[in-house]
C-alpha cells in the first residue's frame, strides 16, 4: 500500500515539474477557497484532535500546537495569499557560460521530486507543506502524528479537492492517515520514489529518520534558543526582546528557553526581567548566582539547560562575559536561533562570528525564525544542518538543479 502511495506521488510529480507558474498559483488559490468555504468543518474536526488529546494528557504546550482557531485559518490563508505572489524559482537560468569545447553549458532550477514529511502536533504544517511543495513542482507525501489525524484527513482532502477543480493530479499532495509508527521504517526505505525526507518533532523522530533512512534526510526544528544580555544592553530594549521571545508564543521551536546575563549587570538585569515576565506566568529555573540574586527563581537541574521547554519557563544562567556565553551556547544550543542583546558593534560583530546556529540575531526576538517572517512564504521545517538547506527552508530549498549542454553536433576530441 506505501510503495503504491509513493509510486503514484512520483507520477503526479512528473506534471508538476512541467506546471506553468500561473497553473501553480491557481492551485494555491483553490486551497485558500476550500478553507474558507470549509472554515466550520475544520474547526469542528480540529475540536475532535484536541479533546482526545486533552484526554490522552497532552501537555498545554502540545495542545496548543494542536489548535485551530478561524484566527489561525486566516492566518494560514495569508500566508498561501504570500507564498502566490513570491517568483517561482522553477525554471530559473543561470551561470550560463561558453566553453573552450564549443559547448554551451548553464544551470536550470528544478524539483526535488517527491518530498516525504513527518511531522507532529501542529495542523498548519500540513498546509505549509502541501503549499510550498505545490508552488516548487514537488509532490508530497505527509505523515502527522495521531494526534492530528481528524484535522489532518480533512485538510489533505480538502487540497486534493483543489487541485481536481484546476485539472492537478490529486495525488501530488497525499497522507499517509494510518498511525501505525511502523509505516515510518517502511516510508524512510522507499527511496526509489522519494527524494527527500524531513522530519519535523522531536530528537527521537529526528534520529530514528537518521539511522534507518535509505533516503536523504533534512533535520531541525528543535529549538533550544538562547539571548545574551552583554554588559552595554539598552535594559528596557532587552527585557521587551526577551518577553516577546518567550511569552508571544512559547510553545514554537523558535521561542525563547535560556538567557545568559553578562555579570555585571546581573544584579540589575535580574530583578527587573523577573517580575516583568512573572507577571505573564513565566517560571524561572536559574544557576546558583541568580538564584541568589533572586529567590523567585528555582534552582536548575543539570538537564535544564539542555531543556526545549515549549511552555513558559525560562532558564537564567550568569555567565563572565561574552565569551563565556558563547561557550554555554555552543555547548547547549540546538543550531536553531540565538542572539545578543548589546549596544557595542564589537559584541555584536564577535558573536555572530563565533555562534554556528542557523539564525543569529542582534537586538532582535529569535520569534522571527518563521519562513513568513523571512518572507519566504511559510516554511517546510527550519533546518540546523550546513548542507543543502540551512534554517527556514522556504522555495529555493525545494528545489535543485539541472546541467544543460548545448552544442550543434559537438562531440569530445
């Protein structure tokens, strides 16, 4: 059954990968009619996920995820209304060059193929997903988690639907609604049909997606997020930084799980960040130094900083001076997002040198690791790798590139 879903994706990817730009975007348009039109029957699907999860114990932050709301619909509609008016990178020409031999050589943009996605608690994904794939030529193949499984059927069928209205093969876009895990193992060795897997949950998805893959493999998404406040912060700046980095959404992979504090102003820093963030509920689980500083934090555990908390706890660390955070965020960070709140440009400058995540930022929330923020049109996944795709993989991500020779009867001496 697996082998006949991906045999049929790698079908549908051939029509695609011929699709005109204006066939694409009408594909899109159609996915944003069907959600409007079908606003009530998400919800209503969306309710039955939450309370089953409500009932199986999921967490607050996973419930979260988990939620639609006519808010988040809008949202997801903007976001596809964005992803219409990005150029589409297929197609695209470049490097072209004459050489020695007669032959005219240049690149030319194309598809990955068939995309294969396993994901968790977070619906929207499956819109992301199908839409990027769709405006980039590639089909894709989508494995939720259980927990989203009435959300997720109705989504799927709702794009299919789409693309049956603009003559699209239905089956560029299809979900794999069983939740048996062992459909995984079987879906990571079909690599005769998929060309790329990204798996978007936790380290253990993440690392089984590693070992047993026979197909190339795009990890990230796991955010352990980290701001230094250096010694020259604007202090009211920063603690509005921090506020929005972990209490604007905090159960995303791009919010905020630990701030470093330059020493010298610790004292300062501290009680003034604690009570501000406590006030939205924020706990905090701090070393020893700020601990003492201030009693409201609980010690930390050794794990603690190695924590992706996804709820409103924030751990607080004291550390020397820069370079001692720098060594913390080496040591502890996941390559996601990290930044430096300083007014000194040779702070600035020394911490974006040294700090290997995918996003660095200065003077600026870690929320902004989001494919729309970046203007890339919503996200596939945000990937802490160094090769292919590096942090929101939006368009460009999706896609590779073709060699094209062209001679008139040339042939090699």
């Amino acid at each position: 059954m697996l082998e006949q879903l991906a045999q049929d994706a790698q079908i549908a990817s051939y029509q695609l990968a011929t699709l005109s730009s204006r066939s694409k975007n009408q594909a899109l348009k159609a996915i944003i009619n069907q959600l409007v039109q079908h606003q009530s029957a998400i919800l209503a699907a969306n309710q039955l996920d939450i309370a089953a999860g409500k009932e199986a114990g999921l967490t607050d932050a996973l419930l979260d995820r988990l939620l639609l709301t006519a808010e988040r619909l809008a949202g997801m509609c903007q976001d596809i209304e964005q992803l219409i008016a990005l150029s589409d990178p297929i197609g695209e020409e470049y490097q072209g060059k004459q050489l020695e031999s007669g032959l005219f050589l240049k690149k030319r943009t194309v598809p990955l193929g068939v995309i294969g996605v396993i994901y968790e608690a977070r619906p929207n994904v499956t819109i992301d997903i199908a839409c990027l794939a769709l405006k980039t030529g590639n089909a894709a193949i989508l494995r939720g988690g259980k927990e989203t499984l009435n959300s997720n059927i109705l989504l799927v069928k709702l794009i299919q639907t789409a693309l049956v209205e603009v003559g699209i093969n239905a089956q560029a876009v299809q979900l794999i609604a069983d939740p048996d895990r062992a459909l995984i193992y079987q879906l990571l060795k079909l690599d005769k049909y998929i060309d790329m897997i990204i798996p978007r949950g936790g380290q253990t998805l993440q690392q089984v997606c590693v070992e047993h893959s026979t197909i190339p493999v795009i990890t990230g998404g796991i955010g352990i997020c980290h701001l230094f406040v250096d010694e020259s912060a604007d202090v009211e700046k920063a603690i509005a930084v921090i506020r929005n980095a972990k209490v604007q959404r905090p159960s995303v992979c791009n919010a905020l799980d630990t701030v470093l504090i330059h020493q010298s102003i610790a004292y300062e820093f501290i009680n003034r960040l604690v009570p501000a963030l406590a006030a939205d509920g924020v706990s905090f689980r701090g070393c020893p130094q700020s601990v003492a500083i201030n009693a409201t934090c609980q010690v930390a555990q050794a794990s603690d900083f190695d924590t992706e908390w996804l709820s409103l706890t924030l751990g607080i660390k004291v550390v020397d001076d820069l370079s001692k955070a720098v060594s913390h965020i080496r040591a502890h960070s996941s390559g996601h997002s990290d930044g430096i709140l300083t007014q000194s440009l040779k702070s600035a400058d020394q911490f974006v040198a040294q700090v290997n995540s995918a996003a660095v930022y200065v003077n600026a929330s870690t929320r902004f690791t989001d494919g729309a923020q970046f203007g890339l049109g919503a996200e596939v996944a945000v990937s802490t790798q160094k090769l292919h795709a590096r942090g929101p993989m939006g368009l460009d991500a999706l896609t590779t590139y073709k060699w094209i020779g062209i001679g008139d009867g040339l042939i090699r001496s």
